[in-house]
C-alpha cells in the first residue's frame, strides 16, 4: 500500500501546483523552444524526423539527482536502467525490451564517437563525465541504416560542451550518503577564432553495499579554430580510470541471514584505464555541401578479480585482464538544397572500425597458482567497414518522405588457446567469420498546426555477437553463432495542444529472427552458452506530455508498456526476461522565485522475470516505485542545492538473476534513502 501512498502524495503535489496561490499573480506563459536534434547524424528540427526522439536538456542534467548519464536515462519513456552494484560503475541501459542484453541493442554515441566495446561489457557510463554533457538525445527504434550494429533497440546520443562565449572558470563541491564526495572543475571560453574547454573530476564513494566502494577521475579538454564560416576544427581528449570493488548478488537465504547491504563477495574488484583522443574537422562547400571527417583512436584496458565456487565445491580466484585499442574514421558529406520546388536533404557516408582485443584468464586451481583450474589466452581482431545514403525529400511543405540504406562488412579473426583440468585438455583455435549485413528504411511525416507532427517508418536492424559472445574460457569457441537481424514497424504522434501543452505517442512492432541471449542450460556440456533464439517480438507503446501553463511550472509525466515475447524454439510462447510490462515516470518542477528551483519526481518499474529464467518457472522479480526531490538557489554566481533519492526508503532490487549452477534465485540490492548535497562557483 506503500507505494500508492507515494503515487498519491506526488500527484497532490502536482495538483497544488496548478493551485498554489503564491504564484497567481503571474499569468504571462512561456512557449516551448524548438528542438533541435541529430537524428539522422546531422542537425535537424525535431518535428521533422520520422522518430520518437527525448532529449534532455542542460537544465533538466541541473535540476536532476544525476551523477552519470544513465542516471537521467531512468526517466525517459522505453527506458530501463539497472545498476547492478549501487555505485554507477556496472549500469545496463535497455531501450524496447532486450532485458540482459539491452546494453548490446543500445548504441552510445559521444559527439558522433561510438563508445560501445566490442566485448559484453557494452557501454562504461562512468567515463562520461556529466557535468561536460551539454544535451542528449534519445532515438527510439531500429536505426541501422545511419548507425550500424547495436541501433536496434535505440541510439542514445550524448553531446558535450564546447568552448564558447567570454572565459569562464566553475569549481564544484559535492558530498552524500554512503561516503560520496565529489570535485569538479572546468573551464571554456573563446577567444576570436580559437575556444577551449578543460576540465578535471574526482569521485569517491564506499557504496550503499559492502565492497561497494567506487573511485575514479577524469581529466579532459577540446580546442577547436574556425576558419571564417568556411573549416571548423575541433580536437577533444579524456582520460579516465577508476578501482571499485564488486558486491555481486544475495540469494534469496543470504537476505534471510544478511542485511541487504551486505555482500558474499567481500574481495572481488575491478579498475580501468581508459583515454580518446578525437579530431573533427568540418569544411563547408557551399553550394556543394558539407563534409566532415571523425577520426578518433581509444585505448581501453581492464582487470577484475573474483571469487567463486565450481563444480566441485572448491573455492577459486578467476582474474580476468582486457585490453582494447579501437580506431575509427568516419567521413561524411552532406548536401542540402531545393531540386526545382521541392526542398531535399541528401546524406552519404562511410564508417570504418578496426579494434583489437586480447584478453587472459586465469584461477588458481585449487590453490595452485601455476596449474590453472582454468586459462585462456585469446585476441580478436575486428574489421568493420560500411556505406550508407538517407535522403529526406519533402513532396509538399507539410509531407516530408526518408528513405535511407546501408551495407557493411565485418570481419572477424580469432585466434587462442584454453586450458580445462576438469576435462584435462589444451584447446586452441584459429579461424574467422565475415558477414555481409545490409539495412533500409523508408518514412514518412505529416507536420500539421505549427509545431506537431505524425509520422510512421519501417527500418530493419541488425546486430553482430560481441567478441566474448563467441568465446568464453568455459564454452570455448562458436563461429556458429549468426547475427540478429529484425524490421521495426513504427507510427507516432507528436502534438501541441497549445504552445505551452505537448504530447506524444508511439506504437512500434518489432519482429526478430535470431535474437542472441545466453542459454544457461546450452553449450555441449549444459554448463550454459551464448545461442540464437529462432524468433521473437517486440512490441509496445510511448506516451508522454508536458506542460509549462507559467514560466515558474513544469508539469511531466510519461508511460511505457513493453511486450517481449520468445516465438521459436524450446522456449516458445515465454517473456523475454528482465523485460517488465509496465514504466512510469512523472515529476514537477518549480521556481518560485528568481534563482530557486524545486523538482519532485517518481520512477515506477513494473515486475519482470528474472534474468536467466527463459523457461518462466520462477516468481517475477518485484515492481518497485521510489520518489526523489531537489532543491537548488543560485545567487549571482554562487549554486547550493540539496537532494534526496528514495525517499520513502522502498526497498527494491533493479536487477536478479537465477543461479542454474546454483539453483537459486539472486537479487543486487539497490540503495534505500540517501542524500546528497554541493556547492558550485562560477566565474
């Protein structure tokens, strides 16, 4: 009864806000600003891309608890963030339904840099440092054709700060519950032709659960020069690395003898190392177009430690160390301009992607360092090239049609060796997989009134197995494992009442042929492997709406409802796990006074089957609804605010598992009520 005590208690909130008598004096109303975006990986107005687009601002990243992006993720509708160890380091963000798998089938861009791995571990949101992130945009549904693999279930891309106005220097002060202290500083400006932007962050934090603990840091800049309106160049680089501990899972017995912030894994831990460097350069040719060139270089290395029992009760050290160089280059060309009465905008370009990943395994076996229970030894090395057009051509002002194609390469040489004491054998392999992927989509939008829009698309999508989908020190490796290739049907509405009220809905339909997951009853030995399901669907609904009736009120709501459904197979007929039916998000935001700004918002997260139970045999894992506030004053250039996650305290987990090995159910507990406050300078 809880939680609709919560609901209840936000919505009355909201409703005061459409009453409260301290702000009836000022009526004047403020119309919503124009959005921008860059959907088709170039800058268009919203309103005229065939897509359900959510971007988030620079003032909602202000008004928000967030620490890392995923973190403001939570509230964007077909969203589902999961931190599975409470400290923002292993976060899965899963748009449309792919539940374990959802980092995989989300393509992260940063200023047009993919930084998706090629390995599971997807996306590191750690490394983007929030307080540089300008705005993001959300792209819901399939877009292969402008992004390649992993757009399938959406593309979330992030776009940073860069240098410009007079000079400007922030420093930054925060600090909370569970130890967490945090310092920022930056500072950007431009200077006739030439602008800049430097920054640093430290973090640290001991965690909500036991070996908890997260630290890490950031240190960064961009410079850019303009050449007239002619060559734009921009140069960026980061370097990030991090050391945190990892608390894993509690079944459901250690919840029955432990408290939930306890941990079973009292010694497993991870670090990172990981820098870019990227140039941009962007030259203009008038009535000839644009080009641009993204050319960037990334060196990501990890290590981890953990602890675990194998198959004959013995407990062994596994340490894993990973290393991923990554180079991309990616031009384009872009030209726009009338062909007789009818305005078009026409797009071509080419991706390329070369990464070389080495990876080693090993544990202690029993306690003997040098016979290994179990190793490997393996590199793979990767080779992605595509070409892709999109074309958008307005057969009357108001009718605008897209079409758009893509075709890649991608190449695949493996090479290693794994020892098994178990089944005392030496393997080693040296092979490679090349596949020939292509993609298309066609839209159409209608705009009507001055700002709405309806808009219907089909675009199929695709998704190659990350490196480690192939190859695992227990499975060994599967070249037969083939790529997941699906067509998205989709219809949206996006609709001004008024220039203060807005509201969308979309309906999509998402048919899949196979789809990967990881079995944990496959493999030759039913120890568990990464496979191919025949098919399955994807389908549900989006709908939000806004309203700013004064310039001192905000009002946001918005609800998904998701079907995930296996339609081949042994597993025939069964929900995808991890995928709930039911997401709702709503909020306010107030300002009552010049400078004071005062934010409440809920996230409810419907039940959903644990990950790993494709069979559906087992209990769903619980819903949970958690309320949050801020409160924040700005005086002249000095901010102080103070915020509150989980108010009510509700105790949830976001992400469980079930154990086959173990043959238990396991929960990764998330954080109860916590707090967080700072002070921030600008000058």
């Amino acid at each position: 009864m809880r939680r609709y005590g919560i609901a209840a208690l936000v919505f009355m909130v909201i409703g005061c806000g459409f009453t409260g008598q301290p702000f009836a004096a000022e009526k004047e109303t403020v119309e919503m600003e124009e959005v921008v975006v860059t959907a088709t990986r170039d800058w268009e107005e919203e309103r005229k891309v065939p897509y359900n687009v959510s971007v988030i601002t620079e003032d909602a990243i202000r008004r928000s608890n967030a620490q890392n992006v995923a973190d403001l993720l939570r509230t964007v509708p077909g969203v589902l963030v999961s931190d599975l160890m409470a400290n923002r380091k292993s976060v899965t963000v899963d748009i449309r339904g792919f539940g374990e798998t959802g980092s995989l089938n989300t393509l992260v861009l940063v200023d047009g840099r993919r930084v998706n791995e090629i390995d599971l571990s997807g996306t590191d949101w750690a490394q983007i440092p929030l307080d540089q992130v300008e705005r993001i945009e959300v792209i819901q549904g399939g877009g292969s054709v402008l992004y390649g693999g992993n757009a399938v279930g959406g593309v979330v891309n992030i776009i940073t700060k860069k240098g410009k106005g007079k000079l400007s220097v922030q420093a930054e002060a925060l600090g909370g519950s569970y130890g967490l202290n945090i310092q920022r500083a930056s500072s950007r400006g431009s200077l006739s032709d030439f602008r800049y932007e430097v920054h640093a962050r430290h973090e640290n934090t001991s965690g909500f659960r036991d070996n908890g603990n997260y630290e890490g840091k950031d240190f960064g800049g961009s410079v850019g020069y303009d050449l007239g309106d002619i060559l734009r160049i921009d140069l960026s680089t980061n370097y990030h690395a991090d050391r945190y501990g990892m608390p894993g899972a509690l079944t459901e017995q250690d919840l029955v003898t432990m408290d939930r912030t306890s941990t079973t894994h009292p010694d497993d831990n991870g670090a990172t190392d990981d820098w870019f460097v990227q140039l941009a350069p962007e030259l203009d040719l008038k009535q000839w177009g644009r080009v641009s060139v993204g050319v960037a270089y990334r060196a990501r290395e990890t290590e981890s430690e953990s602890y675990y029992i194998d198959w004959f009760g013995i407990g062994q050290w596994g340490t894993l160390t990973n290393g991923i160089p990554t180079f991309s280059v990616s031009p384009q060309w872009v030209w726009e301009r009338d062909i007789r009465a009818f305005h078009n905008k026409l797009i071509l370009g080419f991706d390329y992607y070369y990464t070389d990943s080495k990876n080693q395994y090993y544990d202690t076996g029993m306690g003997d360092p040098v016979q290994n229970f179990l190793s490997s030894d393996t590199e793979v090395q990767r080779d992605a090239w595509a070409l892709y057009f999109h074309d958008d051509f307005s057969i009357l002002k108001s009718l605008i049609f897209s079409c758009g194609y893509r075709y890649e390469q991608v190449k695949n040489d493996f090479k290693g060796s794994s020892y098994d004491s178990f089944l005392g054998t030496w393997t080693s392999f040296n092979g490679q997989v090349t596949y020939f992927l292509h993609a298309w989509e066609v839209g159409l939008t209608y705009l009507f009134l001055e700002n709405s829009k309806v808009y219907g698309r089909i675009s199929p999508s695709y998704r190659y197995p990350a490196i480690d989908e192939y190859f695992s020190a227990w499975s060994g490796l599967n070249t037969l494992l083939e790529p997941q290739e699906g067509i998205t049907y989709e219809v949206g509405v996006d609709h001004y009442f008024t220039d203060q009220i807005r509201a969308g809905l979309t309906f999509y339909w998402m048919e899949l042929e196979n789809e990967i997951y990881y079995n944990p009853l496959g493999g030759p030995l039913g120890f568990g492997a990464n496979e191919n399901y025949d098919k399955t669907r994807h389908w549900g609904i989006d709908f939000s709406a806004e309203a700013k009736p004064w310039k001192w009120l905000k009002l946001w709501a918005n609800y998904t409802y998701t079907e995930a459904n296996i339609r081949g197979g042994q597993y025939k007929g069964n929900d995808v796990p991890g995928v709930p039916h039911h997401k709702v998000n709503f909020g306010i935001g107030v300002t009552p006074l010049e400078g004071l700004a005062i934010d409440i918002w809920s996230n409810y997260v419907g039940e959903r089957r644990f990950i790993g139970d494709q069979p559906n045999i087992f209990p769903k894992l619980d819903d949970y609804i958690t309320a949050n506030a801020k409160v924040s004053y700005t005086w002249r250039f000095i901010t102080a605010f103070v915020g509150v996650n989980n108010i009510f305290n509700e105790k949830y987990s976001e992400y469980g598992v079930y154990s086959w090995f173990r043959s238990q159910l396991a929960y990764y507990p998330s954080p109860g009520v916590n707090f967080l406050g700072g002070l921030s300078v600008k000058f």
